[in-house]
C-alpha cells in the first residue's frame, strides 16, 4: 500500500468505519426510503467514502450500484451530461439485460438496427422508447429537452423494475448540476429530478456535495427543494489518532508523537494533504521535526504553486486583494478588511460572498469568515511575504 492522490476504498481505506457501516446498513435495507446526502468540504475523502460503501455492498448481487461524478465531466455541457449518464446507467445494467454489444456503438447504430437491438432487449414499452430516447436525441434537429430529462432521472427506477433488482444511485458532486450549460435552466432540471424521485420504488438516490452554501440551499434549509429527501453525514477531516495511522501505515514506519502532530498541523487532517505530503516524506527516510518543515517548505514551494497558482488567477483582482489582505494581516471581518484596504464593507461583504459560493472561504461564525483550505492559506502566505 502506498499513498495516493485518488479515491481509495478497500484495504487502502482507513477511518470512517461508523460511517461506513451506517451507509451500508441502510442502503441494502429493502424497506429504506431515503438515501444520503453526504456533505463536507473538498478533500475530505466524500468520495472514498462512497466507493467503500460500494466495495462492501459488492456481495449484494441483487443491488445495482451506479456511481457517477460530475465533477468529472471535462464538458459541462447538458447533452454531454445527459449522454455520460445515460451510457453509465446502460454500462451498470449491461450484463443483467444481456446485453454484448459495447453501449457506445448503440448510440452510433443506425435507426433499423437500434431497433433491432432494442427490440431483442425485450423491454416494456415504455422503458423502451425511454432507452431509444437517450441514445438518438442527439441526432435530432430539435428534441423536448423536459422530456429528455425526465427520461433521464427515470431510467434507473424503470431499469430495476425491468430487471427485479434495486438501484443505488450515486450523484457525486451533486451541486455541480447547476454549472451544466447550453439549454434547461438547472433550477428546472433539479425540479424534474425531484419528480422522478418521487416515484421511484426500487432506486435510492445519494448525493455528495463539496460547496456548504448550495448544500444549505438544496438540501438543509427546511424551505429547500430537497428538504427531508436524505438522511444528511457530514464528513470532517480526520482525527489525529485517524490521520497518524494513515500516514504511519503508508510510510510503513512510526512516527515521533512531535511529528505527527506538526504534519496534522498543517495539513489540519484532510486526507488529501497527508496522501500528498505522505509521497514527499515517503523519500525522506528516518523523519524528525527539521526534516519535516524541510520538506513542507519545498512543498509550499513547488507543488502548491502547481495546485494554487490558477485558482488564484481565476478570481477577480478585487476578489485576489480581499484574499491577500485577509492573509497578509490575519483579518477576517468585513469590517476589519475594510477598513484596512480603505474600501467600502458593502462591497467587501459582496466579494466575501462571493468567495464563500466559491468555496475559498467560509463563515466560521456569524460575521467572521476564514480560509477554508488551510494549506492554500499558508501557501498564499508565503507569496505575500
């Protein structure tokens, strides 16, 4: 076992046990009603999390697991959307339906042998035209885009009643539905996949998702559209305990108790620092404290500014300078930044915010806000000084 930068599950997933088998309990459970909305910020594991529950629910053959990131999906565009998960959704039924020919030729099939095809799936008539649906609406000049979508949210319920099975439907970076472009408004495309959850019967739909304030305003907030459709886990970084025995288990040696504590420090337990500081310590050799700080220096240096650099670049000079004055001075009040750049607050709290649905910073407390990644603070600390 080593250290890794991608999502892990069996033998390399360490931690998270209760949650794991509060997820698995519940999703094989045939009279559960609700899935789970799984809430924390970037880098946490959400998604290690999820194909762990997937790797020990492997057993349970009569559940159809279907994972599918959108935070993956190199164009945002909502046919792009709509043709890698219906080709996902296909691809997780293949072998039930018996189905031999590669998913991606039925999309290039022409018409009279899709028919033939499909019509050799023996599927109920209306899965059927949802199935011939989303495989040619892109060869259409103009196509019902509601009717599309509906299609869409509904083929993993018709497919488990097809097919007597139960579907576990894996959204991960569900908030991400909002950034799909060229066509529906998002707020409606949610809209129809509130319906179609309405209705199914044999499907559980889970969600993960990074950015707290989408996550408020579709899930948590009572007056919001998914109010009460999951059981809502939040993760949070790990422990010391977790986080030393992740470390300590991929470096196959023990660590002093000062150095550890000074990796957990920095890194504050997000897996993803400890995998990726784990990979720079792993040539170290025999670790001690000044070799430590050594190596996070180098890694502030060199690899941060690989990872950090155009996530600066991409925010607004006026959003940059707010960041850096925040930083630069150790302020995190509307009030303080402003007065400190000589800037209006009103227009301090609008850039806060935006920075807040950016994922850059959170409201710790009511009027505060902090750095959320602290290793990009420390990070733009050092460029500052």
């Amino acid at each position: 076992m080593g250290f890794t930068l991608r999502p892990v599950s069996g033998t390399q997933f360490v931690g998270r046990d209760k949650q794991v088998l509060e997820l698995v309990a519940t999703l094989k459970n045939p009279s559960s009603q609700k899935g789970f909305a799984i809430i924390g910020s970037k880098n946490l594991g959400k998604t290690s999390l999820v194909k762990q529950a997937i790797h020990k629910l492997t057993p349970e053959k009569e559940i159809v697991k279907i994972y599918f990131s959108l935070d993956c999906l190199t164009d945002n565009s909502q046919h792009n959307f709509i043709r890698k998960l219906s080709k996902t959704i296909l691809e997780s039924y293949k072998q039930i339906l018996g189905l031999t020919i590669n998913i991606d030729e039925l999309y290039q099939a022409p018409l009279g042998i899709l028919d033939t095809l499909l019509r050799g799936m023996n599927l109920d008539g209306e899965l059927l035209d949802s199935v011939k649906l989303l495989l040619t609406f892109e060869r259409e000049k103009e196509v019902d885009m509601n009717s599309l979508f509906k299609s869409l949210f509904d083929l993993p319920d018709q497919l488990a009643k097809e097919t007597d099975t139960s579907c576990l439907l894996f959204f991960d970076e569900f908030g991400d539905i909002l950034k799909l472009k060229n066509g529906f408004d998002s707020e409606d495309i949610l809209k129809i996949l509130k319906e179609s959850h309405a209705g199914y019967e044999n499907t559980l739909l889970n969600i993960t998702l990074s950015n707290l304030v989408i996550a408020q305003k579709l899930i948590i907030d009572d007056s919001s559209l998914f109010s009460d459709v999951f059981f809502v886990m939040s993760v949070k970084p790990f422990d010391l305990e977790t986080g030393q025995k992740l470390v300590e288990k991929n470096l196959g040696m023990k660590l002093s108790d000062e150095v550890y504590q000074k990796i957990h420090l920095v890194t504050q337990g997000v897996p993803f620092y400890l995998q990726f500081l784990g990979r720079k310590l792993n040539c170290v050799g025999d670790l001690n404290l000044d070799k430590f700080n050594l190596v996070f220096d180098e890694f502030l240096e060199e690899e941060c500014t690989i990872i950090f650099r155009e996530k600066l670049n991409r925010l607004s000079n006026k959003e940059r300078m707010i960041l850096v004055c925040m930083v630069k001075h150790d302020l995190n009040t509307p009030s303080a930044i402003s007065k400190e750049l000589n800037y209006s607050q009103t227009n301090v709290r609008r850039f806060l915010s935006i920075l807040e649905e950016k994922e850059i910073i959170v409201n710790e407390e009511r009027g505060k806000f902090e750095i959320e990644d602290n290793i990009f603070k420390q990070w733009l600390k050092q460029q500052v000084q």
